[in-house]
C-alpha cells in the first residue's frame, strides 16, 4: 500500500488555557480528498499550519508526505511538495491575474506555467485584469491557482469559499474537483455541510478540537442510527397498525410526520392504508438525516 500523504497521531496544542486541539489522530490517503468540516473555532486552522510547518504541536506528531513538519529539515521538504492556501490571503490589487501567477511561480523551481493554471481554474480570460478588480469568486480562483503554481504533491485549502455567494462557491467546486482529478491530495477545512458532502469522501468532523466522526458522509450519518424522516400529505389519513422500524408517528393537519429507521417499509404501510381507505396522498417526502444532523447530533450545536 502507497505511503498516506498525512498521517497525524494525538496531535494537541494549547494557546494559553485554551485547548485549541486535544488529540487529533488523522490519516489521508493518497490522492484523495479530505473535508475537515466544523464551525469557527473547531480547530481546524491549527491543524492545518501543523501539518504545513507553520506551528508547533505540544504533543503527537506528525507525518507530511513522509516528513516530519516539525524538524526544520522536514518543514523545508515539506513546504516544497505542498500547495496552501490560506485562510484570508492578501494579494497585490494592482498586479494583473497573469502577473500575480508569474510573480509567485519564479519563487519556484519546479512550477506550473500561469497559462496553463489560468485555463485550469477558468480565469484565462481575467489574464488582464487586475486583482483589484476581480469578484469574490474570481480572485479565490486566483488564490486556489497560487496553490498549486509549484505543482504540490498535496494541496491544503483553508476554507475556500467562505464568504462566496452560491454561484461562485460551485465554480470554485469545479476549481477544486480540477484538482483532485489530477491525482493531487486535497485536505480542505469548511463549515459548509453541502462543500464538504459534494466535494469529499473522506470528512472528519472537528468540534472543540477534537475529531468527532469520521467517515464517507453516508457512514457518518448511517453509523449514527439517525434513521429517515417521512413527511406524508394527505388529508383524512389514519394510520393503524404498524410498519417495521417505525420510531414516531405524529398526526399533522393534513398528513403525518413519521420517523423511522429505514424508509421503504413505511412507505409500504402508508401506500397501503391510503388504499384500504381511498384517500389520496397529495405529498410524500423522504427526508435521509444529514451531516448536518448528525453534526447537531453529536455536538448539540448548528455548524454554523
Ligand atoms: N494564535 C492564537 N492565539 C490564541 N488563540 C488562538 C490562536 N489561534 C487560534 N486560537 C484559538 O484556538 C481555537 C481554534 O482556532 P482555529 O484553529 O482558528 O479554528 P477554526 O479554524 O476551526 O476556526 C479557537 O478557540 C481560537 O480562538
Ligand atoms: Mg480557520
């Protein structure tokens, strides 16, 4: 099996008295995409400027591409291979997008030609134009091709579309999944729900700086028992007997509101009593538990 990209074991770190992270162990696979998704404050920066050489840990360790970020030989090897974009990155308004890229990739021996990363994030045609004068969406496409201008093994995305509105926030998506098809590793920190489900596989749940759960988003929520909501509109309705799994079963004025763990069955029983009592379902809604859910769930807090 191919060496991971990050292998993080008991990672913690202290401002203070504030625990920033308590104990994180993280491992990300080669090429694939990791969603660190939590709210303000989770940890998810900290862990990040670990990985990258930029803070210290005061325990656990850390392995980056098979270096230890943490030794000042290790940090410079891995500062090498990794593409990073921060948080809130400062650009110079008054460069051109073009001069902007070419002024970032001299630092670089192995780099990517500015044309080429252009045309990859769909900005070619903003080559012209100054950073100044970009839209939100735009210049976090510049940002995310500063990432990549000295072709890193492994790319670490702070947040990338904090901020964006929900059009921008998709070409930045599309920006992103460029990426990851070019066998680049991704780790990206997020508290958008929707970013991290669309975008990864892999997401780790941070709060408080701790991993909270880990997993596909399917698995996160299914290895919650978190079960369906199913929303039946149909007025006169009543139901009698049961169906298997059902948790709640709470008449409304015009249908019911049904918790269950698994959908189909109740369904079924619904279809069923409708058609003993001839009375037409106007509206049936499957509702599958998210990771927002199981977010609520296991912290008792909304992500945002
Ligand atoms: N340089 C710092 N000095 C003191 N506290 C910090 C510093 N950086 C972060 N923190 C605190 O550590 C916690 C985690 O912060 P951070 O890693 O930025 O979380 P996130 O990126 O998930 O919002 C927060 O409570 C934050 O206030
Ligand atoms: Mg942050």
């Amino acid at each position: 099996m191919a060496l991971p990209a990050i292998e993080a074991v008991g990672l913690c770190k202290r401002y203070g008295a504030r625990k920033a992270l308590d104990g994180v162990s993280l491992t990300v696979a080669e090429g694939e995409i990791l969603a660190l998704l939590g709210p303000n404050g989770a940890g998810k920066t900290t862990f990040l400027e670990i990985l990258e050489g930029l803070r210290l840990a005061d325990e656990g360790r850390a392995r980056v591409l098979g270096e230890d970020p943490a030794t000042p030989r290790g940090r410079r090897r891995v500062q090498e291979r990794i593409g990073v974009s921060l948080q809130s990155t400062s650009l110079f308004d008054t460069l051109t997008v073009a001069e902007t890229l070419e002024l970032f990739a001299a630092l670089y021996p192995r780099r990517e030609s500015a044309a080429d990363l252009m045309a990859r994030m769909g900005i070619a045609d903003r080559a012209r134009v100054r950073v100044g004068e970009l839209s939100g969406g735009q210049r976090q496409r510049v940002v995310l091709a500063l990432a990549l201008v000295n072709r890193p093994d492994l790319v670490f995305l702070d947040e990338p579309t904090t901020g964006l509105d929900p059009v921008a926030r998709r070409y930045v998506w599309d920006s992103i999944r460029d990426i990851a098809e070019r066998g680049q590793t991704i780790v990206l920190t997020t508290h958008y729900m929707e970013e991290a489900t669309r975008l990864a596989r892999h997401v780790a749940i941070m709060d408080c700086g701790r991993i909270v759960a880990e997993g596909t988003p399917e698995g996160i929520v299914s290895a919650l028992g978190l079960g369906v909501r199913v929303r039946v509109e149909a007025p006169g309705l009543t139901l009698a007997g049961e169906a298997v799994g059902v948790r709640s079963a709470v008449a409304g004025d015009d249908g019911w509101r049904i918790e269950a763990d698994r959908a189909e069955p109740v369904v079924e029983w619904v279809f069923a009593q409708a058609r003993e009592q001839g009375v037409d379902i106007r509206r049936l809604e499957v509702e599958r538990a998210t990771l927002e859910d199981a977010f609520v769930h296991l912290t008792g807090r909304d992500l945002a």
